[in-house]
C-alpha cells in the first residue's frame, strides 16, 4: 500500500484527536453547560437507555464496515459493494454519527445534539464527497451504478426489514479484537459519567431501573454480537464447502 493513504489516515486521526480532547477541556471548564442534569421523569431514562443502544450499533457497524474493507477491498483495488457496504456507502461514518448521537442522548443536553450534527457534516461531508471523487475516477464504470443503487449514509427502513442482519453486519472475532478496546472505553467513560451524575442527584431507584435497562441492551448486544460472529463463520465454511464440491 502507499504511504499517502497511511499519511492522510494519520492526518485526520490527529484532527479527531485535536477534537475531542478540545471538546473534553470544554466540558471539564464548563460542566453545567453540557451535562443535562438528572431529572426524574421517564423520558429520560428512555433516552439513556436508547443512547446506550445507539452507541453499541454504531460501535458494531464501524467494527464490521473497518474489517470487511480491510478483508475484502485488495488494498483498495477492488470496489466494495456487499456487507455494510450494501447498506450505505459510508458505513464507518454512520457508526460514528450513532455513537456521537448515542453519546448525547446518554449524557448532554438536547441542544448538544444540534452542535454535534453542525460539527460532524462539517468535517465528514467534505470527506464523503471528496472519496467519492477518488473512487468515481478508480471505478468509472462500477462506482455510479453503486451509488444509483446505495444511500450515501442513511439506509433505506425498507431495506432493513427485508434483509436478514448478517448479510449486511458480518462480523469476526479478529475483526472485533481490533476494535474492542475503543468499544470499550467508549461505553465505560460514558457510563462511568452517567452513573456519577445520577449518584449525585441522589436519585438510586431511577439509576436502578437505568441500570438493568442499560445491562439488558448490553446483554442484546453481545448476543447479536456472538450471533454475528457464529453466521459469519458459517457462512464462510458452507461457502468454502460448496467451492470444494464444485
């Protein structure tokens, strides 16, 4: 591979980095500013619980799409048009957006939404139409029947229902241990600042029932996470399986 595509990939890991630790003095400065308080209404331990949810699909979504181009894309000579893929053309960018929404609904106030979404089209829009470019001129021919056929971002609802999960969430254990300590430490930290706020506010029967309802989304995720991994084995093996008998 060229030292230009490990160049730019450094490049735009130091501006997220730069980022992230800008937006993390912020909040540490200005608490009160960011951080909803904990109130004792349904919606939003609804909404944590959802959060949680969101960041875990969107963590889940970024593992398969990194690992299927990194299997699968011939070092960026072959278009990648299956998995993740068939479900947008930017699959590693939406778990982003639904870990950075999920991120909000867990633990900020609902109009840090509306700067995180200012932020992200900001600094991802460029970079989708900018690959975009790159790959029409790699892939004159495939690349615009792709995009006629594929969402830029958001996948069609219709879509969802009709397909069964694994064929576009594939998922493998080595894949998933690339991944898992930014999976992680993603869910602890956000957990960690939830529980806190709820501690604080002295409010134990609410950050119970938020407790098991969040333990029982985690739990859901392994399952389909396990699910995933097992299908994907199979799947490979009848495959292989089929080429062998051919």
């Amino acid at each position: 591979m060229s030292p230009l595509p490990k160049i730019k990939m450094k490049r735009r890991l130091e501006i997220n980095g730069i980022i992230i630790v800008l937006a993390f003095l912020l909040m540490i400065i200005f608490p009160s500013l960011f951080f909803r308080k904990e109130q004792l209404f349904y919606y939003d331990e609804l909404a944590e619980i959802f959060g949680v949810a969101l960041i875990l699909l969107g963590q889940l979504l970024r593992t398969s799409a990194r690992g299927y181009k990194s299997e699968y894309s011939k070092q960026g000579q072959s278009l990648i048009q299956d998995g993740p893929y068939s479900l947008a053309r930017n699959p590693m960018y939406l778990g982003i957006l639904l870990i950075g929404l999920g991120v909000v609904l867990v633990l900020f106030k609902w109009w840090v939404g509306g700067v995180f979404l200012f932020i992200f089209i900001l600094r991802y829009v460029s970079l989708i139409f900018k690959e975009e470019r790159k790959l029409l001129k790699i892939f004159p021919v495939d690349y615009p029947r792709y995009r006629r056929q594929v969402p830029r971002l958001l996948p069609h609802a219709q879509l969802l229902l009709k397909r069964d999960v694994r064929e576009y969430l594939p998922l493998k254990l080595s894949w998933l241990k690339k991944e898992i300590g930014t999976i992680l430490a993603v869910l602890l930290l956000t957990l960690a600042l939830e529980s806190w706020e709820d501690i604080k506010t002295g409010s134990f029967k609410i950050y119970l029932e938020e407790a098991v309802g969040i333990l029982l989304v985690i739990a859901l995720f392994v399952w389909l996470t396990v699910y995933l991994e097992r299908r994907t084995g199979a799947d490979k093996d009848s495959i292989s399986v089929k080429g062998q008998v051919s």
